[in-house]
C-alpha cells in the first residue's frame, strides 16, 4: 500500500511558497501532480495560474497522486483538476488545498498571510465555477462570440461596447440565439456557491486577468462580468459585488474602487456574514483584500489562536484604531463576543464595545475607549458615550467606585461633568470624592454669562427662581457655557422644588433639551435622580418603555415601570409597537426576559393585533430570541398578521431562509402540514406548500432540505 504523501516543511521566515504541477494527460488516466517550492521575490522566473474555487463538502473526498504518492483532495477539487489538465503540456498553478500544508496552523497562518501577493503575482486567476451542461455549454459558446468581436473595437471599452456587439451577435442570419436558455444559465451560474464564499473577494480583486470556468468551457472575466447586463438580469447584492471585483470594466466604479471602502471595517460590514469553512476566515479572508489592516502587527492571520482571540484582536484593532499592542493586552477586558455578536455590533462598533465595558464595569478599558475618542478630530460622539448608563451605573460612578483617576481625569476634560450631582439619596457624591484630590480646585457655581435665572438655579435659590419666573422676560432656552439650560442644571442637582416651578413654566423643548452630558432632564432623573424629581417629570414627559427598550436601557426601563407599571404594555401610548414586539424583533432577547418577568404577555399581538413577538424574531433571524419565547411558553402555532394574510411563526423564518430557526421551531413541535384556511388568496394549498414557496422562491434550499427531513413532500408544485 503506497504511504501518504507527507510535506517537507518550508522556511516560515521568508516568503516561500509552493506551486503544483498538474501532469498532462487524458480523460480516464489518474491526475498527477508534482509539488515544488519557491519564493515569491522569485516567481517571475516560474510563471503559474492561481486557482480560485469552492472546496466544497470535505466529507466526499477522491484520489489523486502527489510527488507519487496518494493525496485526498475535495470533490469540486478533483472535478476542476480532470477539467483544467491538458492532454499536451503540463501546467503550473498554485491551488491552497495542495500548496498549503493544512493541518500545519503554523504554516497555514504564514501561507494565508501571503495569499495577497500570491494572488497579484499570478500570470492569471482560474476561476473554477464547476461542472457544466448543455445550457452552459450554449451561453460560454456565445460569451466567447462576443468576446472575439469586442477584441477588434478600439479601446477603451465600455459596458455599452458589450451591448452593442450583442446586438449584433444576435442578428446573425444563420443562428439563432436561444435567449432564454442562456438567460437561465447564467441565473444557474451566479446561484453557484463561489459567489457567496469569502476567500473569493481577494481572489478575484488581485486577479490582473481572470479565466472563468465551467467544465471543459472558458471565458475570459472582461465580458463574463458584464453578461447581466448585457442580458438584463439583475443580481443580489453579493452575486454583484463579486462580478465588480473581477478584471473588466466593473473594476473603475466598483464599490471597493476608492475612498474608505476598502478599510477592514467596511469589509466586514459589506462582507462578514459570507461563507466560509473556518470562522477565522471571516476576519483574515479580507485582511489582504483591506488598506488598513494588511500591514497590521496587532492583526494577523493566526489559526493558533482561538475564534475568541481573534474576534477580540479585531475588536481591539478596530476600536482602538492601534496598529501596536498596548502595554497591557490587548484582550483585556475586550468584549467576549462570538463571530455572530461581533459582526452586528460592526455597525457602530466603538459604542458597543464601549457599552459592554459599561455593562461589566471594566474601567481600565473605558480609560482606553475615551482617550482614544478624545484623540480624534472629531470627537463628538463622546457626549453620546457619556450619556449612557449600564447595570453599574453612569461612567463617573464607574470611574467613582473604581477609584481610577485616570478616567476621571479624562472625564473632566470633557467638560460634561457637573461636581453637584447628586445621587438617588441626595449626596454629591463626585465632588466628594474630587475634594480628596490634592490641588482640585472646585469649580464655580455660576459662570460669568450666565443669567440670573441660570446663577440662582445653580445656587439652589428657590426663592430667587420664583421671583425671576414671574418676571415677564424670562426665558428658559438659554444655556450656560457647556449648553445646559435650568432645567438640565436643576435636575441634574437634585433640587426638587426648582424643578417643579421650572416644570410649570416650561415648553416642550425646555423639557426635550440635551444638556452637556447628552441626557434630557427626564433621561437625567431616571438615571438615577431622586423619585420625587422622577414623579413630576413623569406628569409632563411620557418617555415610553418601548424607546428605553430599543435604547437597550435595561436600567430605564425598570425606573419607568416601577412608576407606570401599564407601559409593560404600552397601553396608552398610542402605538401597535409594544416593548415585548419591539424587543423580539430587535432581537434584544435580554430586554424580552426583563419584559416577560414584569408581566407582559408573551403572545400579544399588540392593539392592530398584528404580530406575536415569536412571529417577530422568527421573521428577523433572531435565533436567540425565538429559543427564549419557546423555552417560556411561546404559542409556535399562533398566526399573525402579514400583509393581507395570517402565517405562521415557521412560514416566517423560511420565507426569510433563517435555517436554524426553521429547524428550532420544527424540533419545538411546529407543524409543516397546518391548513391555511386564515390564507384565503391560496385556500386550496397547505401552508407547508406555501412555506415551500417562499423558502424556494427565495433561493433558500436549506429550507427545503429541512422540510425534507421531516417528510414534507418537497415536490409540491
């Protein structure tokens, strides 16, 4: 029995690579490769093709003979190397599954770390589509027609050199295009699992050309990239991106063409929920593809590490913008995320990361988080930052209870912290602790500018505000220096009374107003202001429990409830969206458990008797969510309303192609076969065909395989 091949292993402390050699020979002889190394400073001397395909299901694996010796490679592999082998001349490629020694992480780190210049160093990108048919047998014959004909245009071509040649191509009087197959077959081509991968981004944006290949047929990338609009048919989002990335005319007004849209976190946001056979890839897959993050040290291809690590290295390089280790590590305190948390957090990811600090009172990287806002050109944002309070707590309280007077420090220079604050009991607690400072110097109660309504607030001078708001030129829109008006300054400072007169005279947007902190006066009380300020604001302001729901104010939330008990289900508000709804459909499955234990129904549909919270997440994707509404008693089997019609919690996940929810509700007991007599535009069909429909319509054929499995009948027309 002959020995596996075994890897000779390659200087990690340079820029070796290897490249195969695929032997000649004919359809039926066994594929025969060579494998030999080389260094990519030298490859001008060894002119080779890169290879970019889709593994495919390592589980179905054929043989092939390296150096001599057998070697397993994928299925799809296997197909491309029968296809692309020549039966005259050998060729040279590079191709990941054989050059990189995978089950070396070392080596496979230092290879995908390289894959960048692999890849612009190529004599030419091979990308392998899979095998072919008649239909795409038919439209590569007549890609490759047009091809020919606008090679003899004068250059610079456009999209429109590609439509005009094909409107020749088609009056040919001898032959006569079938429009929709081709049409068909280039629909069956961008369905194929390569323009949904990954690693296939990089491949393609460092191609200087491209061959695309199906089966035994090529066509070069220049008009395979403009073949949708040549045939009009429009593409998903993806499916375009990966056409715009290619070698063609897409290229100079591609997204990715200019500007910021190539830093790794728009890469990510773009690109992150891709497919990929390793989670690691999610992240390193773009770094070569990135501006930013391609020569970074903090940030590199490392499958030595954890899934965990990597996220927070990412989430260390992106926040903090450092491209050098801090002095202590750079995980410390990081968020613990996984790839899916990480990935919706990327929209506004330094406020998140910056809330989950807040969360878990880790000041040490608060202290990082605000100097590095402080840093910026603009930092505006830090208001925003400084106006959020989590289960510990404002950020002066966390800087407070943790004694770290680096970030008070830093928190002073912002100019939002007013030292009279006082807390729930009345104290001041801040300026408390800042007189143990040595060579702290108080700061004034008043400010040269301000009005004597603005003085006599902050000296706490009930008798002087009275007499000033009967005076018939008062005005409570002026704001001191740091934009705080009266009231901001009166909550703020715990000085009730004033704030029941300010209350009586106020407008809406006195009590609307943001203070230097960020906060409304009303936001400011429930953030831990004494309750009797808290009481008479809430005569005046209806903060709802659904705004401090999608706030994911867990804290706000509870001060409006232990006043106002009836938010729990908006009742009164005026709106269908009650906080449960509100907080399934977000997917803030922590606000739905505080929702639930304060007694909101979980089946409500709300006062238009719309949609359950479980119809919600399910339509939203939001795994978690629907997992907690079951394990609570969640009606599976309730409809609700969508559109014109009544679907199930199950007709939403498939509709949307959320797989794993599909498979949650099917294992909870939701039934596939229910009649849809709530569905009258197709009263004769059971919802299981209508779920099919939707799953198939939307190109989500998981969903199908999952109905399979638990015996629907799949061939419902």
């Amino acid at each position: 029995m002959a020995t596996p091949y075994k890897y000779n292993r390659i200087d990690l402390t340079t820029d070796a690579i290897r490249l195969t050699r695929l032997l000649k020979g004919d359809d039926g002889q066994p594929i025969r490769c060579e494998i030999f190394e080389t260094f990519l400073h030298q490859v001008e001397g060894v002119p080779y093709e890169a290879l970019s395909y889709v593994w495919g299901s390592e589980e179905s694996v054929d043989k092939i003979w390296l150096d001599e010796c057998p070697f397993q490679v994928t299925k799809n592999l296997y197909q491309a190397l029968t296809h692309l082998r020549r039966p005259d001349e050998d060729r040279i490629l590079w191709i990941d599954a054989i050059c990189i020694d995978q089950s070396h992480n070392a080596e496979r780190s230092h290879q995908v770390g390289q894959m960048r210049l692999v890849y612009q160093n190529a004599q030419r990108v091979i990308v392998w589509l899979g095998v072919s048919n008649e239909q795409i047998d038919c439209l590569f014959d007549w890609m490759a027609c047009l091809d020919q004909r606008v090679l003899t245009m004068a250059r610079p071509h456009t999209i429109s050199s590609w439509q005009l040649q094909w409107e020749l191509v088609v009056r040919h009087p001898h032959k006569e295009v079938p429009y929709n197959v081709i049409r068909q077959a280039l629909r069956d081509i961008l369905r194929r699992e390569w323009f949904s991968r990954i690693w296939v981004l990089q491949e393609g944006a460092l191609a200087k050309s491209a061959m695309i290949i199906c089966g035994r047929k090529g066509v070069s990338s220049r008009t395979f990239v403009v073949m949708p609009s040549v045939l009009n048919i429009d593409c998903h989002e993806g499916e375009q991106a990966r056409l715009e990335i290619l070698p063609g005319v897409l290229r100079a007004n591609a997204w990715w063409s200019g500007g910021d849209s190539t830093e790794l976190l728009t890469l990510l946001r773009k690109f992150g929920r891709s497919k990929s056979g390793d989670p690691h890839d999610l992240i390193y897959a773009l770094l070569g593809l990135s501006t930013d993050a391609y020569t970074s040290d903090l940030l590199r291809p490392n499958y030595q590490i954890n899934l965990q690590e990597t996220v927070q290295m990412s989430i260390a390089y992106l926040s903090m913008r450092s491209r050098d280790l801090p002095e202590h590590s750079p995980l410390q305190g990081l968020p613990i995320w996984t790839i899916e948390e990480f990935l919706d957090a990327l929209q506004d990811l330094t406020f998140h990361v910056f809330r989950w600090a807040m969360d878990h009172a880790h000041d040490k990287l608060l202290t990082d988080l605000l100097q590095s806002q402080i840093e910026k050109p603009d930092n505006k944002r830090i208001r925003q930052y400084m106006s959020y309070a989590g289960y510990h707590g404002c950020l002066v309280k966390i800087a407070m209870k943790k004694a770290n007077l680096a970030l008070l420090e830093l928190i002073l220079q912002i100019r939002c912290v007013d030292p009279y604050a006082v807390d729930s009991e009345g104290s001041k607690p801040l300026l408390q602790l800042l007189s143990q400072l040595p060579g702290f110097e108080v700061f004034p109660t008043n400010s040269d500018g301000d009005t004597e309504l603005l003085s006599a607030t902050k000296r706490g001078d009930l008798s002087a505000v009275n007499m000033l708001l009967k005076s018939p030129d008062f005005d409570l829109s002026l704001v001191d220096g740091n934009g705080d008006g009266p009231l901001n300054i009166a909550v703020r400072r715990g000085y009730e009374e004033i704030v029941e007169l300010l209350l009586k005279e106020s407008k809406e947007e006195h009590r609307k107003h943001k203070g230097s902190d960020g906060w409304t006066p009303f936001e400011l009380a429930l953030m831990g202001g004494p309750p009797g300020i808290i009481g008479r604001l809430l005569d005046y302001e209806h903060f709802s429990v659904t705004e401090a729901v999608l706030a994911n104010r867990s804290d706000l939330v509870c001060r409006i409830l232990d006043f106002e008990p009836r938010q729990v289900e908006g009742t009164g508000l005026g709106t269908e969206q009650t906080p449960l709804r509100a907080a399934a459909k977000a997917g803030k499955t922590n606000m739905v458990a505080l929702l639930l234990d304060r007694g909101a129904e979980i089946n409500s549909t709300g006062e238009c008797e719309t949609s359950t919270a479980l119809w919600l997440a399910a339509s939203h994707g939001h795994l978690e969510t629907v997992r907690y509404l079951i394990e609570k008693g969640a009606d599976i089997e309730l409809m609700s309303l969508d559109g014109t019609t009544k679907k199930s919690p199950l007709w939403a996940a498939a509709s949307k192609g959320h797989g794993e929810i599909v498979m949650c509700l099917l294992n909870a007991g939701a039934k596939a076969e229910l009649e849809a007599d709530d569905l009258p535009a197709i009263k004769d069909r059971p919802e299981s065909a209508i779920i099919l429909w939707a799953a198939t319509h939307g190109g989500h054929m998981e969903i199908v395989r999952a109905f399979e499995e638990e015996g629907v009948d799949v061939q419902v027309s």
